[in-house]
C-alpha cells in the first residue's frame, strides 16, 4: 500500500506545464481584451478619459524597492554613490528613510578616511596686522648660491543577522568607528533620533562644553563634498590666530613651522607652532589662545616641527633635535649629531629622521632614539625630507632628489636636476612626491613610473633618474605600490598655468589637492591629478610664507611678517 496516500498529493496533482497552443490561446485571448478596451476608450468624449487616466495611474506605478523586505532595499542602496542616494530621497517617504539610512552613510565616509567628530564652538579671531620682516629662513645653501524610521530598524538588525551568517562581505551594519569611546553606535543613534526637521544645509550649531551632537554621517559626507568645491570655487574665510595685541603668551618673534594635530584620546585638533623666540608653542583652535608652551630646550630658532602620537620632534638652528611627551610634558631627549643647522625633523611610529646644512640625513629608532644611519650622499644642504613607510625622500640644495631605504639606509634611486634650481620643500605619500624650488616651481610624479607633472616647461613629466645598483622592481617593492597606476599627464595645452613668483618654500600633498607656499605672498591649490590650478589664496598675509599645513577643514600657513603672524 503507498503510505503516500494519506498525503494529499498524488502524481495527477503534479503541476503540468501548457502546451503551445494554450499559451497562444492565452495570449489571442489578452490580445482580444486589449483590442476591446482600447474601442471602449476611444468611444468615450474627451473629459471622461482623463477621468480614466487618473484611476489607472495607480495602477501603472509599482514600487519595485518598496515591495522587497527592508533589509533587501537596505542592502540595494548600499551598493548606491552619494549623488544617486540624493536623488532616490526624492522619489517616496519610503525611499528617503532607506536613502538617508545613517549606517549606509557612514560607510560612504568610512571609504573615503572620513570620521565624525564632535564640532567645537565657533571663534571670532582678531584681524591680522603686519610686521616687518628679517631673513632667518631656516633655508640650507644650495650648490649655485650661497643663500638661495521602526521597520527600517528592525530591518537593518535582521539584515546584520543575515550577513553575519552569509559572510558576503557587506558591512555597512557592522562598521567599526574611531573614537569608540566618544562616538555611539550607529543603531543606538538611529533608534533614537528625534523625528525632528533637520536643515542639512545650516551650519553646525554653536557647542557647549557638556553638548553632544549625535553623528549625522549623511550630513559630514555632503559638508566634505561642500569643503572640496569651496577649494575649487577659492571660496575661503580667512581667521587669524596670532596678530598683533594677540594672546599675552604668544610668540614675540618670527613663527618658521606648524603642525595641525589631532589627539587620539580625545579627537580635539591643535596647532603646534615653531619660532625664532626658541619656544613651540600648542593653540587652541577654538579659542585662538596658547594652552602650552615648549621653552628652554633650544637656545636658538625653532626651524622645524613634527607632532605624532604624543610626541612632538622640534628641530633648530643650534644642531639639536628635541623630542617632548606631550601627556607628561616632559622633555624625552635632546639629540645633537648635526655639525650645522637642523632644518627639517620627521617622526613617525618607527623612526625620527632629520636633515641638515651639514649635508646629511639622520635616523634614529623610535621611541628609544638609537642613531641608525648617516646618509651623505647630498653635495649641498638636504632643506627637507619626508617618510612614508618604509621610504625616506630627501630634497637638497643641490637640485636632486633621493630615495632611501629606511630599513637599511641604502640609496634607492637618484633624481638628478630635479628641477632647475636647489630644492626648498618637499612632501610624500607613496608613491607620489611634491617638491618645490628657488626656481619658483613645483614637480609631481610618480616613483615608480616617473609620470607626473610640473609647472616649468622644463619638463614634460618624466623627470631624469639614475638607478643605482637597486633597480626600478626593488623601489615598487619597498613603497608596497606595485600596481599603482600613474597619474596620467595631460596635453600642456589642457592645463592651466600660473606660476610662482618666487621661492616655493612649502609644499603638501593630500588625496585630491597639492598646496603651496612661497615667498611670493601666496598659497595656491592644484588638482593632484592634473596640475590644474584649482586655487590662488592671495590677499591674507603680507610677508613670506614658510610652512603650510591642511586638513579637509581648513589650510593653516605660517610667515614671516614684520613680526610674528599666523593665519
């Protein structure tokens, strides 16, 4: 006997597949109703079709997002870029609550480095007033001159279940955030936000000391997409910090160097500034005041600094190298190798690297401060260097550019006549190196392709280079930048020009601009794929610049005035 009996199914019950001919019957037949309600309409006067327009509109509009479980739309727009999320907030009720989901936003700024941090309270600083100048520059001679809503919620707890389980890789739920300790979740931020009008476009409100302001990621991801085209648009707000009449415990000569920093702890940003009067000194951004001053370590100007994790590298015209713990305030080392001048001092977790008049470039292990390596290879004051990673560049009044090993102290690669003149600044993000010159231009390129682009119509993008015994390969290998494609160089009739007047003393590198400082009186912004000019900041100071220093927010630059001055 078939025990499958007492089942309700039997094979007669299976589902049979129509025949052709069904399926044509079935089709004359939609065919046939069609036909007969097309003549229905088109007998009926004018007024009453838009009647039966307006009843048949619902029925032609279906959501196809709306029908699907939340947790599938959320996964949907996820997948989405910014611009095509505001756009899809347009659409319905339904679509703005999936669009402005705070998790797909976060992972939007996750992606591009961006994390949120609590607003200070706005500062009104004094207007700047100049000072003459002198010509303690910190510069190295150089070898051609001397001196030159609920069920959104819920669904977004059981996608994250699902995903957990799936392992697809989708973690816009799971995203961890920086500052773990100041920031909540995203989930207990949704869940308990106010269904309060927000205007996005306003501008962050004024903070007091115990305020909080929830993370609102949709609205840091459109004020850093505002940021960007305010610096293409050069539509800046100058504020100075330090003027004339300024805090009583401020520099009292010449600033030479600056660093924007941000506590890890806390995610507070400083200025640290280095001076002629011998001091580095730490601003407030907020209240534009000095909140700690670095003295009796140098016994003549501050020419360069350096701030990482705690610790800040001052180095000076007296040969010494200090490094200061910043959360004991307390004085870790003095360092005095150089015979001359120390004009550029670098610190990152593993090694201090500082360069000289003398010549050379000094590492030191770190945080034990164990001399390393002396690297002598430069015919002329080395005015800067830089690390990143494994690397050290170093630039030289002797118009070259070099690359090292910091592992073994062995010379990569030489760039000869790097430009025209000695070479004053320089800036690296592997696998790309700015520079700028007396010869009042700037050089981009790529180290291991040696693509790029300049403002001198020396060069064409492909600067000279002489491999020593290490080739090409074992440069890819140490920048871990194998793969790396090229900034592409554009037709020179395509790009726009305007150079510098003068010395380029500072220079900085970030992921979408080049910055530039120089005696000429200006800051200009380049496009770091093009060397487009995006911007030319003139009008804010009245002396020379010497150091510049940026974040997403803000450009920080610092000059030589007829008295000290910082911007």
């Amino acid at each position: 006997m078939n025990t499958f009996l007492d089942e309700g199914f039997t094979d007669e019950d299976a589902f049979q597949v129509p025949t052709s001919s069904e399926l044509f019957s079935k089709m004359a037949s939609e065919q046939e109703c069609e036909e007969l309600a097309y003549k229905l309409l088109a007998s009926l006067p004018r007024s009453r079709l838009a009647t039966i327009q307006r009843r048949l509109a619902p029925l032609l509009q279906f959501d196809v997002v709306g029908s699907l479980p939340a947790e599938v739309s959320l996964h949907i727009f996820s997948h989405l870029p910014a611009q095509t999320l505001l756009t899809c907030a347009l659409v319905s009720r339904r679509w703005r609550a999936l669009a402005n989901d705070q998790a797909i936003w976060k992972k939007l700024c996750g992606a591009q480095g961006w994390a949120w941090k609590q607003p200070s309270r706005t500062h009104p600083f004094d207007t700047p007033r100049s000072q003459p100048w002198d010509d303690d520059e910190g510069m190295g001679d150089s070898d051609e001159e001397e001196e030159d809503s609920d069920n959104i919620e819920t669904a977004k707890a059981e996608w994250a279940m699902m995903q957990a389980e799936l392992d697809s890789g989708f973690a816009s739920m799971s995203l961890t955030t920086p500052r773990a300790s100041v920031l909540p979740s995203a989930a207990a931020s949704s869940s308990s936000r106010p269904k309060s009008r927000v205007r996005h476009n306003s501008a962050p409100p004024t903070l007091s000391d115990s305020s909080f302001l929830r993370p609102d990621y949709k609205r840091l991801h459109q004020t850093y997409t505002r940021l960007r085209n305010r610096v293409r648009a050069a539509n800046y707000r100058l504020s100075a910090i330090q003027t004339r009449g300024g805090p009583s415990n401020a520099h009292t000569t010449t600033i030479y160097c600056l660093q924007l920093y941000t506590y890890p702890a806390t995610g507070v940003q400083v200025l640290f500034t280095g001076s002629r009067d011998r001091t580095v000194r730490e601003w407030n951004l907020t209240t534009g005041l000095v909140e700690r001053v670095i003295a009796g370590v140098h016994a003549s100007s501050v020419l360069s600094i350096c701030v990482h994790d705690g610790f800040v590298a001052s180095a000076g015209s007296d040969r010494r190298v200090a490094v200061w713990d910043l959360e004991k305030n307390a004085l870790v080392k003095i360092i005095v190798d150089h015979e001359d001048s120390v004009l550029c001092v670098r610190l990152d977790g593993r090694r201090l690297v500082s360069c000289s008049k003398d010549r050379t470039v000094r590492t030191y292990s770190f945080p034990d401060l164990t001399p390393q390596f002396v690297l002598g290879a430069h015919r002329a004051a080395v005015n800067a260097v830089s690390l990143s990673d494994t690397l050290i560049i170093s630039g030289s009044g002797d118009r070259s550019v070099r690359l090292w090993d910091a592992a073994t102290g062995k010379l990569l690669r030489t760039f000869e006549n790097h430009h025209t003149r000695g070479i004053a600044s320089i800036d690296f993000m592997a696998p790309y190196v700015v520079s700028g010159s007396s010869d009042k231009h700037l050089r981009l390129f790529d180290i291991t392709t040696f693509q790029g682009w300049s403002t001198s119509p020396e060069y064409d993008g492909s600067p000279p280079a002489a491999p020593l015994a290490t080739g090409a390969g074992a440069v890819c290998t140490a920048c871990g930048s194998a793969g790396t494609g090229a900034a592409a160089h554009p037709p020179r009739s395509a790009v726009q020009r305007s150079v510098h007047a003068d010395l380029v003393r500072s220079v900085a590198l970030g992921e979408d601009f080049v910055l530039s400082g120089s005696y000429d009186l200006s800051i200009k912004v380049w496009d770091r794929t093009t060397g487009a000019l995006v911007a030319d900041l003139t009008g804010g100071h009245t002396g020379r610049i010497f150091c510049i220093g940026f974040d997403s927010t803000k450009v920080t630059c610092l000059l030589l005035l007829s008295g000290p001055g910082l911007r």
